[in-house]
C-alpha cells in the first residue's frame, strides 16, 4: 500500500496543496485565490475566486485542442434498435444550439429547470446546455410518478421543464405529457416553460401546450458558455429523505469538475480516448456523474444505453455492447450481475472475446454480496471493484484505487478510503471504535470538494441531517467497520431510508401514503433483504376494524398506491396484515425488529407478553411469507 499511502496521506494532511494540484489539470476563465475556505460549520467553500463554466470543460477544451472528432458519445438503444455516435464536434454544436433556443425563451443564470427524459442523448444535451447558460437543472428520473415531479417542481422553483413525449421500459411505451400535466396541475408554482423532445410515433399522447425540442434547435442561433463562479450550483439533485420529503442536494460548478476529472484518473484509471459505460440511468447520480461529467470532462466516450441491459433482448447484452464498442471500463450495480446469473445460469450469452477490450468492472449503487463479486470475477477473469459512495458526495467515498496503486480485493469491502475523505467509525458516544469495531461511518470535515456543500435552500435541514449527530464530522447514514490493514465494510443503512437495486427510496414516505388509504389504521414499511435487487420494501398494515374487503383486494390496492405515488421503482411486494405492531412503551413502532424478523437477525425481546406474543405473529406471518 505504499502508494496509496503517500497519496491519501497527502490528501489528508496537506489538502490545499493537493487539491491545488488537481485543479491545475482543469481550465479556469480565472484561477482560485486559494483552494479552499472554511465554513463556521466545518464544512468548505473550494476554489474560491476562481470562474470556469463545466459545458466548456466538456466540449469546447476538446475541440479547441484539435480533438473535435474524437467521438464523444454512443447511444445504444436495442428499444429502438438504434446506434448512434456523436464526435466532440458535433455534440459541441447541439448543446450551442439548445443553449440559444433556451435562451431564447428568456431563461437567464440561476433559473431551475427540471428534466424529465428517457436515456437520450437529448438528455444529455439538455444537461451540458443548462450548464452552459448556468441554468440550474434538476433531472428527475423518468420511472417517476406526477406526484414525485410536483414534490421537486415546488422545492426547485422551476421556471421550465425539457421532457420527451415518451419512455420506453423494456417493450412497454409510458407516455410522458400526461405525467408533466398532472405533476404541473398538482403543483403550486407552475412553469412557464414546457419543451418535449418527440420521436416519430404517431399514437403516443403529447400535449400541444409543449414547444418542440427539434423545431426549437433548428430555429436556434448557438450560443457560447456563461463564465461561473466556482461555488455556484450546477444542479440540484433530490434524493430520498427519511421525513418523506425529498432533499435537494446541490453540486457546485468548480469542486464538482476537479474531484470528477480526479476520480476518472485516480479511481477508475480512465484517460482521453478511452470508453467508458456506467450503466445507470441520467436520473441518479451515478447517471449525473459518471455518463455525462466525469467522462466528457476527460475527453473519453461515454455510453448514454437505453433500455434495460438484463431483458433487451436477453442476458447477454451487457456484453454485446462491451464488444461492439470496445468498452475498457464498465460500472454497473450488483443487481445487474445478480440478473445476469439468474437469467443466464450456464452463461450461453458470454464468451471470453466479447470482454477482450474490458480492463476493470466497477460495482456500486448498493453492497456487494461475496456471491456475486466470485461470480462476475470468474466469469470475466478481469479486476472486479466493489466501490461505495452516496448521492451526496457524487463520487465515490471507499474504492480500490486503480489508478493510484492497485490492492488487493477483499470480498465484502468496499475497499479504502478515496483521497480526501478522513473516513472513521464512531461509537454513538462520538468516540473512535477499534479495528472490527462496528459504529457509525463519519467522515471528518472538512468534505473533500465535489460533495454537496449545502441543501437546496434549507441549509437548517443539512446541518441537522448531515452535521449534528458528530459534531465535526459528516454523518453518512450508514454503519460499517475498519479491519487491522485499513478495508472498510459497510454493513447498511441505519435509518429509514432503503436501497432498493442502488435506488434510494424513503420508507417513511410509503408508510404517509398507505396510512393516508381509508382502509389502514396503521403501518409499518421496511427494507427487507432480496438476493437480487439487495432490498425490497415489505409493508406491515393493520387495517381498521370497519374494513370488510377480502385482503386481496386491499394488497392489489396499496401496491397501486404505492407505484402510482413514486413511481415503478417502489413496487411493494409483499404487504403483511397484521392484528398490532411492536411498539415501545411510548408507541414508538419497533422497526429495528420488524427488520431483524425479516432479514432472519438477532433480536432482543420486549419485556411484556404482549410484545412477545405481537412479535411472535409477525414472525408467523413473515415465514409463509403472504404475497
């Protein structure tokens, strides 16, 4: 570890002059007066004094520099049975083009606008000409519901939306416009501005209050790059929160591009002209990150795939595009390989050259079982990296680093820290915990830049959530523990917020909308542990005593609740009825145990009989396992 060691140590105890030396590797209008400022909190201000614009970063530094047609972008679509490849050059010219047209409809710096797309490379594109005009864009995943859409269209303040008339999952058409109409009719602030990127199907429903994204782009003059102070937004973000209410986490434009182009070199060992494929969605971070920024900040070519990698058309399209496009590094979830191994159990859809190009497989999104990491290593024979970070900090926290001194893998790790973050584990007294000591994951302030410097407009709610619980420290939400050479191992959520396939999703948001349904007295929802997806969400209801309908036909209605509330990505499968709910003697639900009973853990007891005889049903019911 001897070179690993020097770099983190650096990072560590000398971070001002390290981040000024990454800083050196992107292009600044005007260079930082200091690398960073600290914050009465703890937290910092990075490259204070310093202007770039991250559109620039992406395209005009590379073309300037003679790399126009260097291809930038493949868009792989076997939805549509669709591929297609944009140089630097011609990327450059669209997103110019789509700035002008926005600017046309008088939007100006710091207006928010909310993206809701499919896996286009007009999402894209959308992105990088917001971040051009230093427009503040939202993107909020396609698979979400008119309520979700509204919920962010409030909290942004959006003044316009850019959306497609429709997604396509696996073979099923979803119409956008009626999901923007409602969520638009559902929320109190209404944008001004609706733009739809339409494709050529006639029998989809579109609205004809929304402007074409074509025509518009046709009509429009280019426009060229805003010049931004370091510290203002890019974007802002909304991931789960455990009140329900979703958090907007913002990204600043300057740490944002230094920590990505770091990472891509440090982390993934990525350079100009490699291809790189994380296989995500543009609606998650991983999407915002590591399909858009990271790669294009870097001069490679990055992957914009649509559709669903497992079902379109079978198991062995994750390696079909790996070989048609020459992939050298892929990042995807442990799901996705989990879906491979079921649906391909005798690997009739692999064979060794279709991953010739393939140097490293990178996993993330949630914990990687030893199961799958033996599986994807022996198939691939090549480096498979479990790797961990959170939408908050945008790029990634523990990682073996590949690009600083490759290490030995360990099975169930999520390897060392990543430059820049002082990680430790704390007992709940904020004292430090001892090698194989489990506790609290913390991160000592202050955060290495990239990370979120602050909530959208609710700074009050960022210390409260982030900062309180270890005074000086970043609390990450999840529990873990460091062995004697250094590996982390995180070991899950400690509240009530559930991974479900490397999506973050509230379960307190599901408990609001099934205890809001005229036939729940109560509920509880918590994340249950699934071979394939990591956690699903299982729901524990005990329905009013004036309730006669069969219990079919309330289940069938809570899942519909559910999905039509958030959205696909929540499904419910399994809802158990139950007569009562564990509960401390202040009527606190037990969900600790609840959990403990549906993942097959260890327990404590609640001293009364009739906690144990509760307990004892549930533990009935959980082992026929209702569906």
């Amino acid at each position: 570890m001897k070179t690993y060691q020097k770099v983190y140590q650096e990072s560590i105890e000398q971070p001002a002059l390290f981040w000024a030396k990454q800083a050196e590797k992107i292009t600044w209008f005007k260079q930082p007066h200091q690398p960073f400022k600290l914050n009465s909190n703890g937290t910092a201000h990075w490259f204070e004094g310093g202007t770039l614009n991250t559109s620039y970063l992406c395209l005009d530094v590379h073309v300037n520099n003679g790399l126009g047609d260097n291809i930038a972008l493949i868009y792989d679509s076997p939805v549509t049975n669709t591929i297609r490849k944009y140089s630097y050059s011609e990327l450059l010219h669209l997103v110019s083009k789509f700035a002008g047209a926005l600017k046309e409809k008088g939007l100006t710096k710091g207006d928010r606008v909310i993206i809701y797309m499919p896996m286009v490379p007009e999402a894209t594109i959308a992105m990088l000409a917001c971040a051009r005009l230093g427009l503040i864009h939202s993107v909020v995943f396609g698979g979400f519901a008119a309520h979700e859409l509204a919920l962010r269209i409030d909290d942004a303040g959006a003044k316009a939306i850019i959306t497609a008339d429709y997604g396509i999952e696996i073979q099923r058409i979803i119409p956008y416009h009626p999901i923007i109409e409602k969520g638009i009719e559902e929320s109190t602030l209404k944008p001004e501005i609706v733009i739809s990127f339409n494709r050529m199907t006639e029998d989809v429903p579109r609205s004809e209050h929304f402007e074409d994204m074509h025509s518009l782009l046709q009509a429009a003059k280019p426009e060229s790059y805003v010049e931004m102070a370091s510290e203002d937004p890019l974007y802002i973000l909304y991931t789960s929160g455990t009140t329900g209410k979703p958090k907007g986490i913002v990204r600043d434009n300057g740490g944002h591009a230094v920590a990505l182009r770091y990472s891509m070199e440090a982390v993934y060992n990525v350079k100009q002209g490699d291809v790189f494929w994380a296989a995500s969605d543009i609606g998650w971070v991983v999407g915002h990150s590591y399909i858009v920024y990271a790669p294009l900040i870097t001069g490679a070519t990055t992957i914009v795939f649509e559709g669903k990698p497992i079902k379109t058309p079978n198991a062995g399209t994750f390696w079909r595009v790996i070989d048609e496009h020459k992939v050298d590094v892929f990042f995807t979830a442990p799901t996705a390989i989990r879906a491979i191994r079921k649906e391909d159990p005798h690997n009739q859809f692999y064979k060794p050259e279709m991953t010739k190009s393939l140097r490293t497989l990178f996993l993330a999104g949630e914990r990687c079982d030893v199961s799958t990491l033996e599986y994807a290593q022996n198939l691939l024979q090549k480096p498979v990296i479990d790797h961990w970070w959170q939408t908050e900090s945008g790029w990634p926290m523990l990682a073996n680093m590949q690009g600083v001194e490759p290490l030995p893998v360990k099975p169930g790790s999520a390897s060392v820290p990543v430059s820049g973050y002082n990680i430790q584990i704390l007992h709940d007294d904020g004292t430090r915990a001892e090698a194989h000591e489990q506790g609290f994951v913390a991160i000592k302030l202050p955060l290495p830049p990239g990370c979120l410097p602050t909530l959208w407009q609710n700074n009050e709610r960022f210390e409260a959530g982030y900062l309180s619980r270890f005074p000086g420290y970043y609390f990450t939400g999840d529990g873990g523990y460091i062995d004697e050479e250094g590996y982390v191992f995180i070991t899950g959520r400690v509240d009530d917020v559930i991974n479900v396939a490397g999506h973050r999703l509230s379960t307190a948001e599901m408990e609001e909308i099934i205890a809001a349904m005229s036939c729940t007295a109560e509920c509880a929802v918590i994340g249950a542990a699934d071979e394939l997806k990591g956690e699903v969400p299982l729901a524990f209801v005990v329905l009013k005593d004036t309730e006669v309908r069969d219990q079919g036909t309330i289940r069938a209605e809570i899942k519909d609740k559910i999905r039509t509330e958030i959205g696909a990505v929540a499904s419910i499968k399994t809802v158990l009825f139950v007569e009562r709910l564990p509960k401390t003697r202040s009527g606190k639900i037990l969900r600790n145990i609840l959990r403990s009973l549906a993942n097959n853990t260890a327990y404590v007891v609640p001293g009364t009989i009739e906690d144990a005889l509760v307990i004892e049903e549930v533990k009935q019911l959980l082992e026929m396992r209702m569906h």
